[in-house]
C-alpha cells in the first residue's frame, strides 16, 4: 500500500475521533458506549468518505500499526479502535481556543475544487485536525472553507499569508473564527436595523396616509337607512329594483341573522323620494300618510269660499243690518276654520309620525325603517373608506396565485382537443 493513501486513512480516522467530531458525532458515542468505547473497524467501512479510500480493513490496522496517533488506539485482536484519551470539557476557555484555532478562507474556485486539495493547501501552514468544505443547500460550493489547525500559532500563520492557491487563485479573505462571526453579527445588526427603518417608514407613510384619508372624509349626509323586520329568504334582488325605479339606490347590504338591511342612496334627496313614495300607514294601509291633511285643506278652501261669497251678497244689497250680522258670522267662521287647519295640521302630523317608520317596498314586503345619523352614520363610512384603502394596498394573492402560474394561462383548443387526445389514449 502506498505510503501517501495510508497517511490519508490515517487522518481521516482522526477526525472521525477528533475532539471537534466525536463530540458532535451521536452515532459514534452511541458505539463507542456498547464496548468499552471500542468501535468495529467494519463499522467505519461504512463511512463514505473513509470508504472512498479503501474498503479493506487490513489498510486501515497497516495506517495505525505504522504510525501512533494521539488520540486513536488499536485493540490487540487489530479489528477495532477507540479513543485513547477522555473528551476534554466543552467550557468557554475550550470554545475560545477552538475560535482562534479555526480559520475561514475564502475565494477558492466553486468548480472543480477538491476537499484533498484544500487539505492540501491549509497544511502547508501547519498542522490541521479538520477542513471543513462549505456548502449551499443544494450541495454546491461555496468558495469558502473552515481550517482547525493543532495550535494557535499556524491559525495566525494562516490569516497572514498570501499565498494563491493553485498558484494562480487569490484568497481574498482570511480570518479566525471569531473575528467571522463578530463580522457576520455586525452584518447582520446592520440589516436588521435597515429593516426597521424601512418598516417604520412605511408604518408612518401609512399612518399619514390614515391621517389624511380622516381628514379628507367627506360624504353626504342623510343617504342611508336601515331596515328591519325582512324575512328569512330575502335577497337584495326582491330590494334594490324595486328602489331603483323610484331613485338611486347605490348598495343594499342584507344582514339575514337578524333579518335587517342597511340601504344606501346615492343622494339624501334619493333618499326622502323613495321614502315619501313608498311610506305607509300602519294603522290603516294607506301608502299615502297626507290623505287626511288633503281633506282637511279642502274642507278649509270651501270655508273660505262660503265666506267670500256672502261678504259679496253682503255687499249687493248694501244693508247695513244684514251687513252686521255677515260680521258676526263670519267672525264665527274664522274662528272655526281655524279650529279646522289647526286640527288637520295635528292630524297630519300625526300621521307622518306613522309612516315614518314604515315603508311598503312591495305588496308583500312591508318594513321598518330607522335613519342611520350622527357617529354611527361617519362610523359606516370610516368603514368603507378603510375597506377600500385596504383593497388598493393589498394585491388579491388568489389572483395572483391562479393567474401568474403559466398552466393555467395557457390557452385550450376550442373544440376541446385536450380531452379528445386523453380520451383517445384511455380507449387505445
């Protein structure tokens, strides 16, 4: 066996051992637990990179009767090995040591780059325990690596140098490991902080944004009532046509838990027309709530009409007896048309305050209604503001999600030749 493959058995055998690997390796300490701390030399066989250097186990006894090693000893039948010294304690004196000793490298090629060749080039500067070959997830490298030297001494040997790998690459980063994660804490501090300024930017442009949509709130008043007393299977269909024929009708919202609705018009003066139309009696069924303040002025008109007309007799004759008495008379008449309007007047007012809360949308639907004023009308349409606001901000992900994915955009033969194709494979 050539002498350069051993001592490569030699050292892989090694890490596996290392301080650094075993005491991370549970599958090694989980063995190395059931005999004495031995472990099967057939069992490290089957480690893919040890593998990939022999699969013979008399190579690997050869490696470790030739040579002694520190840490990893041979058993006398020379089928297994264990280490030859405890774990040393993992406290903060140990991880500090290990960060001095651990070197990170950085700017070897991403292709065609070995991890014997990156051995290669650390152990020129002095003894190493691991090299470790940094990955992205998909396994590919990243140009970059982390060396364990033996000693603090050849770490900083490391970082000085400038010597190009292959001759030709420079290495454009050397550094300990902790001045690598003191860097990468810094980055990140920055980024963070970058994003929380952009956050908080965006939360004040939006809070301004509100602000200004508070104060920009303007809306004409009188344009929504609510309705109540609907049946359960009522639709804005059996609603808003009706309506619409009389006046605007903008939106009907139907709350069926509680057998309400919220109407809005597009105008208040669309609002008083579709109330004024469709008011109704409750008392009685009159659509109409003025019919008894029209008789009223009626009967008011004839009085007056009475009265003109014997003033005029009164002055035909030109009596002055008989005028006198059209005097008393008609004093008498005044004061009862008086007593009439003021009568008709309450009667009517009467009457308004009953349709006024009732409103015969069809012959089969009559319902209450009350004005929606005041907070409770601004409160609705802070409401409709903010839902629109929130429509414009955030893009519908459904859409975007249904529409952006190419299989569904692509277009499908008119005379379905998609499924005329599948179905012509099944009946093959």
């Amino acid at each position: 066996m050539a002498s350069d493959l051993s001592q490569k058995i030699f050292k892989q055998v090694e890490y596996y051992f290392s301080d650094i690997n075993f005491s991370k390796d549970n599958f090694l300490k989980d063995q190395s637990g059931k005999e004495d701390g031995w472990i099967a030399i057939s069992t490290l066989l089957t480690f893919n990179r040890l593998k990939s250097l022999t699969t013979n186990e008399s190579d690997v006894v050869d490696a470790f009767s030739n040579t002694t090693s520190e840490i990893v000893e041979l058993n006398e039948a020379k089928d297994k090995l264990r280490r030859s010294k405890p774990l040393p304690d993992i406290d903060d004196s140990f991880k500090q040591n290990y960060k001095l000793r651990c070197v990170h490298l950085k700017g070897f090629p991403k292709e065609d780059t070995t991890l014997d060749e990156l051995i290669e080039y650390c152990s020129q500067y002095g003894e190493i325990e691991t090299v470790q070959m940094r990955r992205f997830e998909d396994k590919t490298f990243k140009g970059c690596c982390f060396a364990v030297y033996k000693n603090i001494e050849s770490a900083n040997k490391a970082i000085s140098s400038n010597d190009k790998f292959k001759g030709e690459h420079l290495i454009e980063l050397r550094e300990n490991k902790e001045t690598y994660f003191n860097r990468k804490q810094n980055t990140k501090a920055k980024k963070k902080a970058a994003n929380k300024a952009a956050d908080d930017e965006n939360k004040n442009d939006e809070n301004k944004t509100d602000e200004k949509e508070e104060e920009e709130l303007k809306y004409e008043a009188g344009c929504i009532i609510k309705i109540t007393g609907l049946p359960e299977t009522i639709s804005f269909k059996d609603i808003k046509p009706n309506l619409n024929e009389i006046a605007n009708v903008s939106y009907v919202d139907i709350f069926p838990e509680t057998h309400s609705a919220i109407i809005r018009f597009k105008t208040k003066n669309d609002r008083d027309i579709v109330l004024e139309k469709l008011a109704h009696d409750s008392t009685n069924g009159n659509t109409n709530g003025n019919t008894n303040g029209s008789k009223t002025d009626d009967k008011t008109e004839n009085v007056e009409v009475e009265n003109k007309s014997e003033k005029t007799d009164a002055k035909v004759e030109n009596d002055a007896h008989e005028e006198d008495a059209n005097k008393t008379e008609n004093k008498e008449e005044e004061t009862k048309t008086e007593s009439a309007v003021k009568s008709a007047e309450e009667a009517t007012e009467t009457n308004n305050d009953n349709t006024a809360k009732m409103l015969k949308i069809k012959d089969d639907l009559i319902v209450e209604f009350t004005l929606i004023q005041g907070d409770e009308e601004r409160e609705y349409w802070q409401k409709i503001r903010k839902f629109a606001s929130n429509q414009n901000r955030k893009p519908n992900k459904f859409k975007k999600a249904r529409f952006g994915n190419n299989k569904f955009n692509r277009k499908r033969p008119a005379n379905g030749g998609d499924r005329e194709s599948k179905k012509a494979k099944v009946d093959a």
